[in-house]
C-alpha cells in the first residue's frame, strides 16, 4: 500500500477517525452530561493508548510537511518580536514606577 509522504495511510487513517468519533463522543455535552451510544461505546485503555499514538503519527507527518513549517517558523519569530516587545514595555513602566521616566508634555498656548 502506497503511504503519501504527509499523510497516515489509508488503514491507519480509517482506524484513527474511528477512533476520533468515539473520543469525541465521550466528552460533556453543554449540560455537562455524556449521552452513551450502543453504536460508539467509550474507548478502552488499549484502545486509547493506540489512537494517543496515531495522533502522534499524524502530528509528526503533518508538521515535516514544508507549508506546516514555514507557518511554525513564522510563528516562532512572531513570539520573539513580541517578546522583546513586551519586555521593552515592562522595563518602562519598572522606570514610570520608580519616577526615572518623564513623560514630556507639550502644551501650547
């Protein structure tokens, strides 16, 4: 069976969905109760340590591809630039606080 290099294959991806429907089914409804279905019952121990590790798969084929990492790449330096951003704006208000900062006021007349 031919495996495209970003996604998982087809047998894996069938059982992974599978899996994804009754996991989903397993969480609260918005009146914090779950409703159980013969059709989709809740996952077994087993069961769940192997959709953890199909997840995995999928997180690991979905971020080699060059598009995912490119977007990673930019989000990394996005948190940079805005953490030296934020760190700026903390050492000013440390120095408004301490009186070292004067803020200047033009006041016509």
């Amino acid at each position: 069976m031919h495996e495209p290099k970003y996604k998982l294959n087809q047998k894996d991806d069938a059982r992974w969905h599978r899996l994804l429907v009754r996991h989903c089914l397993e969480c609260p409804d918005k009146s914090g109760k779950v409703k159980r279905h013969r059709k989709y019952p809740p996952l077994t121990p087993a069961e769940n340590v192997e959709f953890e590790a199909l997840c995995d798969k999928r997180s690991r084929k979905i971020e080699s591809h060059p598009a995912v990492k490119a977007s990673i790449q930019r989000s990394k330096r996005h948190t940079r630039k805005v953490d030296k951003l934020l760190a700026k704006l903390e050492a000013l208000i440390k120095n408004m606080k301490k009186g070292k900062l004067k803020l200047k006021v033009d006041r016509k007349k």
